[in-house]
C-alpha cells in the first residue's frame, strides 16, 4: 500500500524530525508498504499540494492536543480532494481522548491509541485487502478505534514493543533534514513512575523500554555520515532510569569520536552519581533540563514523583559540580499547591543557583489523575485542551485553597526568576522563527492548512503578549511583523 503520514505537531525546541512519525514510516517499509511524509511546519505551499493532490491508500496524521486543530483542518483539506481516502489519527492526543476523537471529528475513519506501530501495519493489512473493513476483523487489531454503525468501538492497547534494536532505521531521507535546526533520536520509550499530571502512561503504559547504547549510537552515525553534525536531542521521558546504560553509552560516543553535543529529556535528580554526570559532560552533554515540579514535599507525595527534597537537590548540585547547565522546571497548581507553596519552590530555585528557571500552569489532561482531582476536588475554568499550550500563564483550574486569582500572583512572582534580566520579549524568543515558517508557508499556501496554523500562532501570541517585563510590546512587534509577511 502506498500510506502518507503527516505531522501537524508545534516543533518547540525540538526542531527535528518527529520519531514516531519516524518510527512508523520505518516500520511500515518494512512491511514492504511505500510511505510518503509532510511535515507541516517545515513545508510549503508547493509541497503541501504535491502530498495531498498524490494518491494514497491510507493516510496516518499524528498530533498532540494544541496540534489537533491543525490536524483537523488537514482532514479537511484531504477529504477535498481524496473523499475516500481512510485517515487514522494518532499521537498523544488520540491516547488522551479515545473515543471522544471519533464522536467529535466526524471525517475521521479510524484512531490509534498507545503504541502505533504494530497496531498501524495490522490496518494497513487489512485494508490493502480490497473490501471494506468488517467489525469482526476491526476488532482484532490492538489499539484501534473505530465506529461500528453509530457507535465508536475501542481495542486494547497493542502489547509494548520489548525490543526497541528489533525496530528499522527511520527511512530520514524522506524528511526535509536539511531544514532542522537538530537531530533528534530516542534510547526509550516510557517511564515506570505514575506522575499526576503525566499523560505518557496513556502511550506507553507503566513501563520503561530501552535500547542498547551501541545501537542509538550507530544510528546517530548513520545520522552524521549522511546530513552532517548538528546537536542531538535525546526525546525521552526518562533518560537516566539506569546510570550504567548511560555511561555505556556516553563512553561509546567518546570512543567512538563522534564530536557531537548534546543534550538528554526527561533525566532525574535522584538518578545520577558524579561518574554518569562527568562522563555525560566529557561525551558532549552540555545541558540537562530537570523536572523539580515543586519544593514542597507533600505536593511531590501528591503527584507521585517519587523523590524527595533532598534527593533534588544533591541531585542537582552533582549536575552544576560537572559542568553541565541546569534548567528547572516547576510546576503551579498541583494537588495541595497553594500561594505559599509556589514562594517556597520559588526560594528553592534561588537557592540552587540554576541556570535556567521554569514555571508552568498545571494542565490537567483525560485520563491523567490530574484531571480527576479537578473533577472531585476543584473546578475547571476551561476544558478546550485544544487551545491550552505549556507556556499559558492562565490557570485552567482552580480549587478552594489555591483560587485562579492565586495561580495568578503566583506565576507573575515567578516571572522575575524565569528572566531576571527582564522578560526578553516574545519576539526574541519566537519572533524569527514564527516568520521563517510563515514565509515558507505563504509561498505557495493551502488556505485551509494556513489559516489552521494560524490560529495555532496567535494563541501562542496572545499568551506571549499577556507576559510582563516587556512582554507586551514584543507581542505586539511579532503580531505586526507575522502581519506583514
């Protein structure tokens, strides 16, 4: 069969290839299936129409929740021109809703929910069959959901992929790789903590997957030996989950001499000793970024983090004593949070000396037992997750101890600490890359795909311009710079 997969996701700081959309593609070439690929945000108008205006079998979008809008009005733009076509969505977002996604997105055939690689080659057998799909064949593909007259039907999850090595190098060269700014590669999939607020689990269940280092860094060979050095992002929920595969690996990259930088997701303060971190430095390991989420030890007993106080911050000072820059991250809003729990993990963040500081809204996702805590214990302000993005300084919920109002105050105390020099502006942070994809996508534009982004670009504008310290007048220049191009 000939399948097309699109990827509608925001790129954030990962400007890279998306590996599941990778990982597919691979998987389904070797299944002897010929996959085509559109990345939305680094494509044009021009190759935008050659993708959609080609035939397909079967066409895979991914997208997260904030994408989905986007993901939708590519339905759109597909059904104008391949009515019957079936589309299968997939991503963290169909993980998240489920059968919601079926009974809101009418032009949708099918969705995958956890693990998609197993669950997408069974449908694309079964539909390279000729006739139309029957319930009793439907029902025995893991993962899918799918409507069954006017009713929407739901499989178990496929069973976790145990060997990661087993799975195909990503066909990359149908990417547009000279127009990422990194490469990206994971070493595993999944996390075996159960965090509150985590949607991960919805994916990839409870359990923590690896591969061997000596295959991540033959592939980030092949990666070099083929489109040159760029830093690597390893995308992961939990790098460090065990410290002897990462000096494994760290010591094969300097063996090897691969000269690269780069930088770990998902690492974790109670999970490192000084050889693991000064080997990950000598191996070219620059950053680490760490999800502290609060200071306050019965809100990490709460959200089942799983360590303490004190664990963070040895944690931590290990990480600053081998050189590397530490980013941390916390949280606001978090089952027992209040207006003093967040001054207290604002002081604990001073008092750490990092490098970078980060404050967030909780955002409460279905199926997380965040979400539920907001149902028995609080109230939703809002529950369009469509249109909620990480960096929102609004509050989507509040509770009788920690009202909106205090969510408030307690991301604008932060802010000093995030930027202490003062807010940088939107547009020193988004400014130019916003315009680069806009001028390559106003090239040659599919109005419906363009107008989608669009909105997706104005929210995060409009949340931009609330920000203080200068934030608003940046907003306004990237408004008026998108504008014009």
């Amino acid at each position: 069969m000939k399948i097309g997969l699109v990827d509608t996701m925001h790129k954030g700081n990962n400007r890279a290839p998306n590996l599941a959309i990778a990982s597919l593609a691979g998987f389904l070439f070797s299944r002897s299936h010929e996959v085509g690929i559109l990345d939305l945000y680094f494509s044009g108008g021009r190759d935008q129409r050659r993708f959609l205006e080609s035939h397909w079998d079967l066409i895979g979008i991914t997208a997260t929740s904030f994408a989905f809008p986007v993901a939708q009005a590519t339905i759109r733009e597909i059904r104008l021109r391949n009515p019957d076509v079936p589309i299968v969505l997939g991503g963290p977002h169909a993980s998240i809703m489920r059968e919601q996604l079926l009974e809101k997105e009418k032009e949708l055939d099918y969705a995958i929910w956890g693990e998609g690689e197993i669950p997408l080659v069974e449908l694309a057998g079964l539909l390279g069959q000729g006739s139309r799909p029957k319930p009793q064949d439907l029902v025995k593909i893991p993962g899918l959901i799918y409507r069954v007259g006017d009713k929407v039907a739901i499989n178990p999850p496929a069973e976790r992929i145990k060997d990661l090595d087993s799975l195909p190098l990503p066909p990359y060269h149908l990417f547009p790789m000279d127009r990422y700014e990194i490469h990206a590669i994971y070493t595993s999939r999944g996390c075996p903590y159960a965090c509150a607020y985590c949607a991960s689990w919805t994916i990839f269940g409870r359990s923590w997957v690896a591969r061997s280092p000596l295959k991540v860094v033959e592939e980030m060979e092949y990666i070099i030996a083929h489109w040159g050095r760029k830093p690597f992002a390893l995308v992961e929920d939990t790098f460090n989950l065990k410290t002897e595969r990462v000096k494994e690996l760290c010591r094969l990259i300097i063996a090897r001499k691969l000269g690269i930088s780069w930088r770990p997701d998902g690492i974790r303060a109670d999970r490192v000793d000084s050889e693991m971190l000064d080997l990950m430095k000598k191996s070219g390991c620059d950053s680490v970024s760490v999800g502290i989420e609060s200071a306050n030890p019965e809100v990490l007993k709460n959200i089942g983090k799983g360590e303490t106080i004190v664990e963070i911050r040895e944690g931590i000072l290990k990480m600053k004593s081998a050189g590397l820059s530490v980013c941390g991250m916390f949280m606001i809003g978090n089952p027992g949070d209040t207006l003093e729990t967040i001054r207290e993990s604002i002081a604990f963040a001073k008092s750490l000396q990092l490098d970078t500081v980060r404050f967030y809204q909780a955002v409460p996702y279905p199926n997380t037992r965040l979400w539920t805590y907001v149902e028995q214990e609080g109230r939703f302000l809002r529950q369009d997750i469509e249109n909620i993005h990480d960096f929102t300084e609004e509050p989507v919920f509040e509770t009788k101890t920690f009202p909106a109002a205090d969510r408030l105050e307690a991301y604008q105390l932060a802010m000093p600490h995030m930027f202490p020099e003062g807010q940088p502006g939107a547009a020193a942070l988004f400014g130019p890359r916003i315009i680069r994809f806009v001028r390559r996508l106003r090239a040659e534009p599919m109005p419906v795909l363009f107008r989608a982004v669009q909105r997706r670009l104005r929210c995060m504008i409009s949340a931009l311009r609330r920000w203080k310290f200068g934030g608003e007048e940046a907003g306004k220049l990237i408004h008026t710079r998108y504008s014009r191009q």
